[in-house]
C-alpha cells in the first residue's frame, strides 16, 4: 500500500511466503508501474495479523532478537471482495514509494526529479490496482500523459542502509548547485541499457552530461559521498560514513533474508493432545476456572475453530489432562549454550513409530536392497509444516550461511524503530523423505587415514575463507560435508524423477559427532497457502524407486562437465568452502541448499579423477 493524502492505496498484491524470502520489511518491491519499499513493523496493523503458535521457533527469535518478542504473526489480511471500496482494499502490508526520484518516460522529455517536486501526480486505480502510477504534465492531460518510471539507480553501504541516489551532488561534481538549476534529465543513449550508455544532464552552463558509468565500481565509491545512515523503511538516519556503492533498482544484492525455521514436530500422539499443547498459552488459564464455567468460556477462544470439530466434552478433558501434566515436576530448562534446533527434529524424524497428525505424518520405509549396508532407516514423511521468521536483513552483503543456533552475531539491520515485539513469519506445508545412515559406517570413514587428508585440505580451504573475511566460523567437520553432497545429489536426481524443479526441493542436513551423533538429510518440499503438495517426492522414497535413484545419482556424480578442472579444485589455492563442485555437478538454487552452495566435495562421495574417499555405495 501507499498512502497519499486520501487514504491508503491499494498498489499490488504479494504471498505471504514472497514477504520473508523476496520482498521483506527494508526491500524495495519493484510493480509494473510504482517501485515501492515495505516499511518497518510500526507501520504494519497487528489487528489483522493473526498469530501463529510455534514456541520452538519464537524460542529461537527471542534468543536473538531478545526476550521483548511475544508472538510470531501472519502478514496483515482480509479475504478479498467483490467491493473495491471494501475495508480488504485498505488492508495488507504498508509500503511507501521509493525511489523517491522518478523520470518521465518520453523520449522527449526524460526529466528527472523527486516525486515531491509537484511535476508528477500519482494517477490512481481502485479497480486494477496494478495501474496505479505516477505521471507527468510534459504531454497535456487525461490518459495521455507519459508514465513517471521509478530512477534506475540508488546507493546503499553494507551497514543495511539505503538512500535515493544523490543526482545533484553527482551532476555538479560535489559542488553546490547554482540557483537556477531547476531540471535534470536521466538519457539513455544506445541500445545496450548498460551504465555506460545512461547520462545525466543539468540544463546549468559548463555543465556537461556526465555517465552513470562514473557512478559505478571503485571509481563511484570515490565519486559519491558518504553513507548518511538512511532507513527509509523506517524513516530514520543513524550515525555510518560508511563508503556507499551504487547498485541498480532490482539488484539482486540490494536486499538479503536473515530467517529463523523450524518444522512443527508432534507434542503428543493424538491430535487432540497436539492441538491443546500448541495452544496452551490461552488454554491454560481456564484450567483454574470451574468446569461448568471453563466449558461456556472454551467457544470464545480463538483457537476454538481448530478444536470445535473434536467437541467441548472431549476438549475439557484434554485441557485437564494437560493442566495435571503441567502441574507434574518436569526436567532442567537447557541452558542457553545447549539451544540446539536440530536435536528435536532428529528425535521426532528417527523415532521408531509412526506419527498421525495434521502437520507431521510420517511412515516407515524399507530400505533398498543396494543401500542396505550404509542405510539405516527411509522416512516418508507425508505432512509437514515449516515456519519462517524473518529476524532482519543485509544489503550488499549475504549473511554468512551458519547454522541457524550459531548465527547471533548476524549484521542485520533491524525491522522496526525500538526492540521489536513481534517478527513477521510465514507457514509452508508440504512433503519429504528423510534418509539416516549407519552410525558406525560413518564413524569408521571419519577415521581413515586418506579421508582425514582430505579433511585437512577442505579445512585449510575454510580457515583461508574465514581468514579472508575477518571472522571466525567453526569448521562443520567432513561428516557434514559428506551428508551435504549426498543430499546434493540426490536433489539434482528427484528434481528428474518427482515433477517439481530442483529450485523447489530444499535440504535440511542433520550432521553431528561425538555425544548424541546425528546422520541424515532431509528432502522436502513445501508451497505457501495451500494444505500442501501432490505427493510426487513422498513416492520418490518408496523401496522400488528410491535404491535406483540413488545409484543414478552416483553416477552421475562421478563425472563433470567441468572436469578435470571441476575434480582437481583446490581450495586451499583461494580459499574455498568447497572441493570438487561447481555449477554443472553440485551447485543448487538458494533456495535449496541450506549452506550456500558451501562445503561440498563430490570425491568423499564417489570416485573422482582426483581421488576417491567415498564412504558407502549404491
């Protein structure tokens, strides 16, 4: 939305799932006619975003963000209407225009200026929303009128801050602009669109156009001034001087995700237990009341609508069932060193019976004949729920890919003025296979003399990497490594096999020695706003497919396009996080791999020209 003086505008339309991964509080959301910012959490209305019960996960944000943080909440939302007017039109996720320079878009005329100069009027459109714009009074009145396109260009510092580019100051070359400098006008010469062919021009004498080209690289850090510490999703400044860089609108490195995730993991074995324990927090309080009086009051809830199908009889007895456990004395808290997400996980995906539940059902697989020596167990796992949390974001700069209970000390810029209270987060639903292998197997490799070679190769690699960079990340150890090109793989082959892209199939990598080890991968999939996907992963996992699957990923694994350059990488010569991968063998989407396409080896898997230090076979 915007907000002109009228009220607000209705301006697009996003999917939850777009407003955590894509389009996230600080990014700039770019619409067939407006380019748009999503402003901070004090902007966004509470009253329509529903909360969502997940303690592992707001666990996790408090951990990071602070105790202050009460709930996880859904972005703002109304069910849409036939009434354009109707109060679903002015609910949703609030933006606010940006860049804030615009050109007008005839040739003719190209004249640059801030959207508050009063040269351009924003055109609106209740009923196609998309058509909303700004235009400009260069070619009269009416529909005519040439479009007002967002400036191509801005300037942001890896500090998280952001500004409009700095036209004036770029075009007078620092100095102050004369009184009678009044137009600029943004030209593209050629064909190509590339910095080089776009000028800038002042209509002020002995002032030449000058190319963005300029504006650009090493030379445009020197050209610019400094960072002035912009949050213009928030509408503040803050202290920086940093060295700003020039990026183009839609850059892809203008906005980067810093998420928390976790799935939803049974609590109880029946669903009715499983719903009371997720809602606890509410339900616990008419533990203390009457029963008579606690059964009247069980309809007001507002998780009544989940619980009304199993009936207030059976729903009271499970409230009293909980408040009598509760009231039992329980295990030590964990400390907060010992916070660990992936243990729980592990526990509910290998343990030895099934689960029934509406967002974790699983089921056990026998294992293929040609996996059956480093294969411990296949779990399908027919329903499950993952929950995002956006915690904050980065410009310039990724956030290094750690695992989630290590990364506290993430740059992050923040989503809301003060110490947030709430953090936005989205729900998936969706399917996978989990796949655990032999501990023993995997304890015996990790101890061969040519495998720990190899782990000092791809270590020294890592400690150059981090070097590199001024940080201090520990070493995941070969063991993930190993996992971690084996889930690669395999997502390359089902992405072959099940229907959906391999951008589509993410990993989640459970790699642990020591004291409680852990070994396996989780292949799932998951789609926003529906109850789930079609099941072509889950049938991936069966006896009959699975065993080929993997020894066609094997296969094709031995080789490279890119070989024996591909093969022959070694890491320690740059200081990689990886050693025989790239594009063509084992790179995936971002989407997918949960590490960044760090810290794989296709040679601790299978035989390479390089070498061979696999560690099972099909």
């Amino acid at each position: 939305m915007t907000a002109p003086a009228n009220g607000p505008l209705r301006v697009g339309e996003l999917r939850p799932s777009q407003l955590l991964h894509t389009y996230g509080v600080g990014s700039v959301v770019d619409l067939p006619n407006l380019s748009t910012m999503v402003l901070g959490l004090d902007h966004w209305e509470l009253e329509r975003a529903k909360p969502l019960t997940e303690d592992r996960l707001l666990a996790a944000v408090r951990r990071r963000l602070g105790a202050q943080v009460t709930t996880l909440r859904t972005p703002p939302h109304l069910p849409e209407t036939t009434d354009p007017f109707g109060d679903w039109a002015r609910i949703g996720v609030p933006v606010a225009l940006f860049p804030r320079w615009l050109r007008c878009s005839r040739e003719q005329c190209n004249q640059l200026a801030p959207a508050s100069s009063g040269l351009f009027e924003l055109e609106e459109h209740f009923f196609r929303p998309e058509n909303t714009r700004y235009v400009h009074h260069c070619f009269g009145q009416g529909r005519s009128r040439p479009t007002a396109v967002p400036a191509r260009f801005l300037i942001a510092c890896p500090a998280g801050h952001m500004d409009d580019f700095p036209w004036q100051y770029f075009v007078h070359r620092g100095a102050a602009p004369p009184e009678d400098c009044n137009t600029l006008t943004l030209v593209e010469r050629g064909t190509t669109g590339e910095a080089a062919n776009v000028f800038v021009q002042c209509t002020c004498k002995n002032i030449s156009a000058r190319s963005m080209a300029e504006a650009m690289g090493r030379r445009g850090e020197q050209e610019l001034p400094a960072c002035r510490g912009h949050h213009p999703h928030l509408g503040s400044f803050e202290e920086c001087g940093e060295t700003v860089r020039t990026i183009a609108l839609g850059a892809t490195n203008s906005w980067f995700a810093s998420q928390l995730r976790v799935f939803s993991l049974p609590r109880a074995d029946e669903p009715l237990a499983q719903a009371v324990r997720e809602h606890w927090g509410s339900l616990q309080l008419l533990a203390a009341v009457p029963a008579e009086a606690a059964k009247m009051l069980l309809p007001t809830q507002a998780c009544w609508p989940e619980l009304e199908p199993y009936g207030v009889e059976a729903v009271w007895k499970a409230v009293t069932a909980e408040a009598a456990a509760a009231a039992e004395p329980t295990a030590q808290e964990p400390e907060d060193d010992d916070f660990d997400l992936s243990t729980p996980e592990w526990q509910a995906f290998t343990a030895p019976h099934r689960h029934e539940l509406p967002d974790f059902t699983t089921e056990h697989e026998r294992l293929p004949e040609s996996a059956n020596g480093w294969l411990e167990r296949v779990v399908l796992v027919n329903r499950l729920r993952e929950v995002s949390a956006l915690t904050g974001f980065t410009r310039i700069d990724a956030p290094e890919w750690l695992p989630q209970e290590e990364d506290l000390s993430s740059p992050a810029a923040r989503l809301s003025r003060e110490a947030p209270t709430w953090v936005p987060c989205a729900e998936l639903r969706g399917e996978g296979v989990f796949l655990s292998f032999r501990e023993d197997l995997i304890a015996d490799w990790e101890k061969r003399t040519d495998v720990k070679a190899r782990e000092r190769v791809l270590k020294e690699g890592h400690r150059k990497w981090c070097q590199a960079r001024g940080i201090d990340h520990e070493w995941p150890g070969i063991r993930y490594v190993l996992l971690h090109t084996f889930a690669h793989v395999l997502i390359r082959q089902f992405a072959l096999e099940c229907g959906y892209g391999a951008s589509g199939i993410a990993e989640r990598i459970y790699a642990r020695a020591g004291k409680n080890p852990m070994a396996g991968v989780l292949l799932y999939t998951a789609a926003p706003d529906s109850e789930g996907t079609l099941g072509g992963l889950v049938s991936l996992g069966r006896r009959e497919r699975l065993g080929p699957a993997i020894s066609q990923a094997f296969e094709e694994a031995r080789l490279c396009s890119s070989d024996p350059m591909c093969s022959e990488h070694d890491p320690r010569v740059h200081g990689r996080l990886h050693g025989a991968a790239c594009h063509a063998c084992l790179f995936a989407a971002e989407t997918s791999c949960e590490r960044g396409n760090h810290y794989l080896d296709r040679a601790v898997l299978v035989e390479t020209l390089a070498g061979d230090f696999g560690a099972f076979r099909p």
